[in-house]
C-alpha cells in the first residue's frame, strides 16, 4: 500500500551521481541520514558477516565520491561470454522427456521493527505507517556503513586480483558475501575495472532480492552507470541494468536493455533470462515462449531452464514445466541452484494443492541452504494448506522476523485473522501496517509497487488506493497477473460488471492458479452468472484448496451459497 504520509518515505539526495576514480578512504564530512556510500558484505543466502569485518565507517554521504568509488565494487574482469559447447538445451530435453552488521545484529533490527508496529494499538496506526518506515530503512540499510572495513593486515578479506574477486558465476554459487567484500577491496586499489563496477552492480541487485533490500537499487545504478561510463556499451553493464530494471518493475526498460546488451554480446546469459523476464510480465507470452527457445539455443543452463518451464506454466503445460524442472534440478550442483530449483517445483506442486509433494521439494531447498527465503516462507504456506497452521505461525514469524516483505506480511496476517485468538487481529493489521513500510522504501529506492499495493490492498487496506494502482498497473503491462488485480479491484470496489472481462483474461491463458480461478468465480456470483461461478469457485478448491486461509474459506462458503440456490 502507498505511504500515507510524506515523513515515511526517506528523503532522495542528488548523490547518484558517477563516483570518483580517488580510491583514498574519505575521512570526514559523513552526513547523517545520507545514503551510505557502500553495503556490507552480507550475502544472497546466509547474511552472515565475514570474519574481520568489524571497523565500520559512519552511513557515509553517497555522494562523496571517493567514498563511492572505494565501496561499489564490481565483477572480477570482464569474462568472455562464449558459446557453451554441446550442453543440450531444454526444447530438446522437453520433446525427449513427458513433455556491515552481524547476522543476529540485523535480524534484531528486522524485530525491532517488527514489535514497535505490534506493539501499539488502534490509534497508533497512522504513526506506526511513518515509523516502520523509518526502522525498516534502519533495518534494511544496517549494513551499509560496512564499506571499506576489513582490518589491515588481519582476518579480513584482502585486495585481490580482478581475477580472483567475483564473476558472474559466484553470484549463482551463493558466493556473494566474500564476493562483494573482495570487490570492495579490489576496486579501492583499481577503481577503473569498468568489468568490476559491473558485478558489483549486479550483486547489489542480488542483494536487493534475495534481502528484500531495496536501498541497493541506487548503489546498483551508479556501479552499472560507473562501468559505462568506464566502458561505454559493455555487455555484462548492460546487461546489468536490465537486471536492475527488471527489480524495479521497470519492464519495457529491462527489455530494452536486455536488446542492447544482447547485440553487444548474443550469448550473455544474464540478458537472454531477463529478456525472457520482461516479456512474461508484459504479458507478451508468444514472444517470451520464443525468446525462451532462443535462450535455451544460446546458453542452456539453470537459469534458462527456469525461465522456460514458467512459460509452459503459464501456458497451463504443467507437465512440461515440471519435467523441464526436474531435469534442471538433476544438473544442478551448486548448492544455490538446487536450493532456487527445488523451491521453484516446490512453488509448482503447491498450486497443484500436492502439498505433501511441495514440502518435500521445500526440504530438499532447506537442506542445500536452510536459510532461503523463498523456501522457508514457501514451507510455512505447504504446512498451512496442510492443515498444519501452528507450524505456519511458527514459520511465517521467523521469516518477517529477518525479512519483513509484503508476501510472507500478508500470509501471516491472515493466518493471525483466521486463527483469531486474544489479540490475533492486531496482530495481523500490523502486518499489513508493515506492508505499507516496505512499499514507501521500495518507491524510494525507484522500485515500482503498484502490483504488490493493489493486491494487498485490495483485502486489507485502501480499496480505492488498490483500484488507482491496479489501473496504472494495467496501463503499464497487461499481462494475466495485472489482469487479475484490476479485476478484484475493481471488484471491491463494487465495479463487479467492469471486472469481469479482467478476470475472464486473467484465466485466458490456461494457467492454473486458484487464486485467479477464486477471483472469477466470486466476481461471476456478483454478476449474476451462477453457472459459471460455481464452475470456477469449485475449480479454485479442486486445484488448490489451501490457496490462501482467508480467500479458500470465502469461496467454500460461496459455492455453498450457490449450492443452495440450484
């Protein structure tokens, strides 16, 4: 939801601006409030701080341009980007086969957070808006004083080669947090490796997903903006920049970048996926279907077997899309891949309603990395569609306790409103409070929210603010997952006649996903269409009756009321 009040958004500085090439530490004239010059070197998984790392500098004035030139540092070289030899690739694998700070130190932060938006009652609420703001920056931002400080001489990561700091391949091992501290290191004594500027960039977009961080999109923008202005149209930059686009919902600027990058270098891997990317979330599927194909011709691999099984999900060929992802999590090695594979057949299983099946896939995330997100807040779903709801709890709180986003917020928000205990109502309007939160610092950090305040306000907060953003969003993109939130939007908003061609496109494309199916049916009841309503609110229970604790109850209690009108 938007921020409802000027104060929750932090300021915007003129600092993202190119940094200097003086690699000297910058000792004084460190602004308090300013955006830190660097990031800690906290990682895609773990977080956990490396060893030596404990001289911080202040939150540093990211505009001081010594200070940044030391502390975004970037990929290790610029690697040749040539054409893998004879891996195969997924077409021909489809048509074979059945188709800074501590860890505990910024998770305490995280809590702190968390109790203070708990904590209050009623008539605190407008302040707790402007409040969890400010103490999710806190949280989030924590490590960024950590820019410069490995010990000299000591336990903390030396200067290293170019070579030897980190290359694109690290960011996919999970190497991220000695990765960004060695590039840190390595761009203070070479700040003109145009190819490290443009790693670091794109670990900072790690950073920013896998953390929910959204203050790394500007330390993102200017490491890219710096390797470009180093080296004008190099690939991996470019490439880059698509990525970052694609973070912050700036889809038809990811593509274009994505294009740019590829006619640089046609087999950049990074650029092909989030070329795939940006065409499914601008609804444009023949197009990515192809684009898809195209990627998996070019640089077969984990990444872009992903990507092209979540095509044929979309397409509603669940079975292509689970054995294409089997068969990934087959050549995965990396404990990262098979943690982000095995959660993505995990996600798949679930919106089958095989839960059973999706638990297992969670476990075997866990036991590669038991600190992915993804996978703890996609095991504490499968325990609550399974019925087992104290595990749920139990789960969605450990991961809002690190990592206080707007899916894990929501999901145990309205576990706290369908348990309703003593006490269980606050509790859940404090976890759609800290929605609000995280939308002002992802607007701050240029990230578009428009999608994610549309559907969480839409059920919990200002319906008209969910119609105004759902709108905007479709202007932007007309893809089944914007179709979807106009259309309940609107629904609840009383619009139920405008809402029904939305949600009839959402369902179009044959993807099977309940929630979509629950929408339709519950908009069709609306209008009056009994038939159809039955037919999809009963599909939506059919396929995945755990959908969402509130959502499924509503529609069971739907479909009985329709029932009883036969």
């Amino acid at each position: 939801m938007p921020p409802r009040t000027t104060d929750s958004t932090p300021e915007r500085r003129d600092d993202d601006r190119a940094p200097s090439t003086d690699p000297e530490p910058e000792t004084t004239g460190a602004r308090e409030g300013d955006e830190a010059a660097g990031t800690d070197p906290t990682g895609s998984r773990g977080e956990a701080a490396e060893a030596g790392q404990d001289q911080r500098l202040e939150a540093g004035d990211a505009g001081t341009r010594a200070d940044t030139a030391r502390a975004e540092a970037g990929e290790a070289g610029h690697p040749a980007e040539s054409r893998p030899g004879d891996r195969p690739g997924l077409s021909e694998l489809a048509r074979d086969g059945s188709g800074g700070t501590t860890d505990g130190d910024d998770a305490g932060q995280r809590v702190a957070a968390l109790r203070r938006a708990a904590d209050g009652g009623r008539r605190w609420r407008a302040l707790h808006l402007a409040g969890c703001a400010v103490l999710l920056a806190v949280a989030v931002t924590g490590g960024a004083v950590a820019v410069g400080g490995g010990q000299d001489g000591g336990a903390g990561v030396g200067a290293v080669s170019a070579a030897g700091a980190l290359s694109p391949g690290d960011l996919a091992r999970g190497d991220l947090d000695a990765g960004i501290a060695s590039l840190q290191q390595h761009l203070r004594a070479q700040p003109r490796d145009f190819g490290g500027w443009s790693t670091l960039g794109v670990a900072y977009v790690e950073q920013a997903r896998t953390k929910g961080d959204p203050s790394r999109y500007p330390q993102a923008e200017r490491a890219l903006r710096r390797s470009l202005d180093l080296e004008p149209g190099n690939d991996q930059a470019l490439a880059g920049q698509a990525a970052l686009a694609a973070a912050r919902h700036d889809f038809p600027g990811a593509l274009d970048h994505a294009d740019r990058a590829l006619k640089q270098n046609p087999y950049n891997e990074r650029a092909l996926c989030t070329r795939v990317d940006a065409l499914v979330e601008l609804g444009r599927y023949d197009d990515a279907a192809k684009a898809a194909d195209t990627a998996d011709d070019r640089r077969p691999g984990v990444p872009v077997f992903t990507r092209y099984a979540y095509v044929h999900e979309l397409r509603g060929d669940v079975r292509t899309a689970r054995s294409v992802l089997e068969r990934a999590l087959g050549s995965a090695s990396a404990p990262a891949d098979v943690a982000y594979v095995a959660t993505a057949l995990g996600q798949l299983a679930w919106n089958q309603g095989e839960y059973k099946t999706a638990l297992g896939h969670y476990a075997r995330a866990l036991a590669a990395d038991d600190a992915y997100l993804p996978a703890l807040e996609g095991r504490a779903r499968a325990q609550a569609a399974s019925g087992d709801r104290a595990a749920a709890v139990t789960g969605l709180e450990q991961v809002v306790a690190r990592f206080p986003l707007p899916g894990p917020l929501v999901a145990l928000g309205e576990l706290y409103e369908d348990r309703g205990a003593d006490g269980d109502r606050a509790k859940a309007g404090d976890q759609y409070a800290l929605v609000d939160a995280w939308t002002a610092l992802a607007r701050a950090g240029g990230a578009n929210t428009d999608l994610e305040t549309a559907l969480a306000a839409a059920d919990h907060g200002d319906k008209k603010e969910a119609l105004r953003s759902a709108r905007a969003e479709w202007d932007r993109r007309q893809s089944v997952h914007t179709a979807d939130a106009l259309a309940w939007a609107l629904h609840v908003n009383g619009r139920d006649e405008e809402a029904l061609p939305y949600a009839r496109r959402a369902t179009a494309t044959g993807y099977r996903n309940a929630v979509f199916l629950y929408h339709r049916g519950v908009i069709e009841h609306a209008t009056g269409a009994e038939r159809e309503a039955r037919t999809h609110l009963k599909a939506a229970l059919d396929l995945n009756p755990g959908f969402s604790p509130l959502g499924a109850r509503e529609a069971r209690t739907a479909l009985k009321d329709l029932e009883g009108n036969r």
